[in-house]
C-alpha cells in the first residue's frame, strides 16, 4: 500500500511539473539593428533634424549650440577649402549630432543641399574637418505599356513615374508625335531605369532604354545610339536606324490643340469676314513658351494690328516661319536661334478672341500649310553604325513588342 501511495505522489509530482512547465513561454527578443545615417550610429549621439530658416546661417546654427564667434570664425577658417559655409540654403534639411552628457556638445554637423549629397563637419577634435559624401544609389529597371487611357502624363502618373519623364520623351519625339494628337486606346510601351538613393528612396528617372507609341496607326519607335563612343552623345532612332531629328519640330508648343486650320477660306472670328486664314492656330494659355521650329535666323520682330507682336525666322534658302499673337517676344531681329528655342510667349494680342500662336509657314517665299507639307528628315545611320545599332535594339524591340501588345 506504501509502494502504491509512492508511485500516486510520484505521478502527481510529474503531471505538475508539465502543467507548470506548459505555462511557461519563453520570448526572445531580437535586438533592434543600430540606425547608421551619414555613416554614424545614431544610438551614440543626441540627434537634431532641422531646416535651414529665412535668416539662418552656419554661424547663427552654431551660435545656438553655445559655440562663441570666435570660436566659429575658428571652424570656418578651418573648413573653408573643403565647405564653403556661404552655400547654405534656406529651407534645406542639416542634422546636428550632440554628446549625449548634460552639456550636449555638438559633435557633427551634416547639411544635404540635394537628396543625393550631404557635407559632413566633423568637430570632435581641436581641428575641425570637412568633406562631402554621395548617398549610394541603385538603379532599377522598370517596364510600363499597354494601352493608353489619359494623357501621357497621366499615364505615367498613375504608374508612380516622375512627371519630369514625360517632358523628355515629347522632347525626344518632338519631329515625329505630336502627343495632343495621341488617342486613348493607342499602344505605348517603354523601358527606363530609375535611381534609389540608398536602394529605397525614390530619386527619379536616370534614362530611357526604349520606348515606342502608336501615332496614327504607325508605331514610332525610339531607341538611344552613340554613334561615336569616345564622344558620350546619345542621339534617337527609330528601328530602321532613322534618327529621330528632323528639320522641323511637330508644333511650335509643347502642349497645345489646334483651333484652326491652314485654309483659302474662313470666317474670320474678329472681322467677321469670310477670308483666307494661311497659317494653323494653336491655343494655350497666356504666357507658354513658344518655339522656333527649327534653327535659323530672326528676320523679323514686331506689332501690327492684326498679327499682334509677332516673329519671323528665316532658316535657310528655303523655309522660313513666323508666330503671331504673342504676349511677349523675346528675341531680337538678327539674332541666331536653335531648334526648340523659346522665342516668346503665348498671347492675344492683334485680331484675336482668345490667347493662341498662329504658326505661319513659307516655302520659297510662298505661304503653304505645314501641317500637309512633306518636310526633310534627319539622316539614318549607315555602314557599321547601323549594323551595330539594329544588334544593340533587337532585343529592347522583341522587349517593346511584347509589352506593348498586352
């Protein structure tokens, strides 16, 4: 009867144990990784983050940290072949990492004049030290298409793409798209790389691989090419190796819809007059940027009454243009321009109802309707260049081809 008693209590010793033991939870707690920003762990310092304010300068930010002025005189004497102190910028971010003891000492200064870069003054020591850092940045490949529902920039918006990318594509379709022409439903496809600052911060778009758009039933295609590769000029081709650059631009404005049209007879909104309109309206609002066609000399600049302050660019033997209506010119009569070059301002001054250019076009003294007329192209790559530009996109277009077909 003892021995059973025993083993009862022994039994029951055991199953209390396990109970006890099945309560218990064990929790490990991984330690938090050091926060290291500018290459200093933060848990070392007491840490500001601040914006330079209206009237703020290094002095004055020290000042504040109980630095005298002459000791600050002291630091800006020391640091001033590598920090000039007179480049701060209102409104940019610095960090200032404090001592962690009861007199909080400023140990470093770090101002970031751009997302990409920071200086570092370092004043732990007698001798105060300075120097500028890069931020590490990667770049990633991204690939959108399809078909287009909205605007470009729209488009690109809705795919989390800076708007800055859709200036640099009509800037490199500018001889071929007239992007207020594209039509939803139109296919598009293009392959970019953008940058990320410290693999995680967003920083843009470094450069466009290729890309094509459906205009008017055609795919135009673009795909960069150094024809020279000790040069690092980067020109557009389409898949044939055409270049992209013609003579002449599409438009006299980026963004714009065509209100009226080249025509031998119009009712004429002003004079109420049927009668011949020789050129092609674009409206946009007051104050855009207009620009020259093509490169070329000013003719002439001017007001009359029914052309309002206008331009005139004689560009060759052949072709010339002018651009009436304008709020404001801003060239002079002689003066060379380039291609793209802004030359005024949207306006409505002389006969108009409403701000607008009126893009007038002559060939061989004889006005004609640019919007009909068969204008010169660029040159196309020959010889090896173009046996070795249509290797390079072959599979940048198989690539295009595919997206743009989803």
């Amino acid at each position: 009867m003892k021995q059973v008693s025993a083993i009862i209590i022994l039994l029951f010793l055991i199953i209390s144990c396990n109970k006890t033991t099945d309560k218990i939870e064990t929790k490990i707690t991984k330690p938090k990784p050091p926060k290291i920003e500018f290459g200093f762990n933060y848990a070392d310092y007491n840490v500001v983050n601040d914006t330079i304010e209206k009237g703020q300068t290094f002095g004055t930010i020290l000042q504040g940290q109980n630095i005298g002025n002459k000791q600050v005189y002291t630091i800006v004497e020391q640091i001033k072949d590598s920090f000039n102190v007179r480049n701060i910028r209102y409104h940019k971010p610095y960090t200032l990492l404090r001592s962690k003891n009861k007199t909080n000492d400023l140990q470093v200064f770090i101002y970031q004049p751009d997302a990409l870069t920071y200086y570092v003054i370092d004043l732990r020591d007698s001798i105060a030290k300075a120097y500028r850092k890069i931020k590490p940045v990667t770049l990633k490949r991204k690939i959108i298409g399809g078909v287009l529902k909205s605007s470009l920039s729209e488009t690109l918006g809705n795919e989390s793409v800076e708007a800055a990318l859709a200036s640099r594509i009509t800037k490199i379709f500018a001889w071929s798209i007239d992007f207020f022409k594209l039509k939803k439903g139109d296919r598009y496809a293009l392959i970019f790389k953008e940058r990320f600052i410290n693999d995680s911060i967003y920083d843009g778009v470094e450069e466009l691989e290729a890309a094509f758009f459906e205009y008017k039933g055609k795919i135009v295609y673009a795909f960069p090419f150094e024809q020279d590769t000790t040069s690092g000029k980067i020109e557009y081709y389409d898949d044939q190796g055409k270049t992209l650059k013609n003579l002449f631009l599409k438009t006299p404005i980026k963004f714009s819809r065509i209100t009226s049209r080249f025509t031998s007879n119009r009712f004429h909104p002003v004079q109420h007059t049927w009668k011949a309109h020789k050129g092609t309206d674009y409206a946009a609002p007051t104050g855009t940027p207009i620009s020259t066609t093509a490169a070329g000399i000013v003719e002439t600049t001017g007001y009359t009454a029914g052309n309002g302050n206008f331009v005139k660019v004689k560009h060759n033997g052949t072709y010339s243009t002018q651009y009436l209506h304008m709020s404001r010119i801003l060239v002079k009569r002689g003066q060379r321009v380039t291609q793209g070059q802004t030359i005024g301002l949207v306006g409505s001054t002389g006969l108009a109802t409403g701000p607008h250019v009126c893009y007038r076009f002559w060939k061989n003294g004889v006005q004609v309707d640019a919007l009909k007329l068969n204008l010169p192209t660029g040159e196309s790559l020959t010889g090896r260049n173009r046996e070795r530009f249509l290797n390079q996109i072959e599979p940048l277009k198989r690539e295009l081809d595919s997206i743009g077909n989803l």
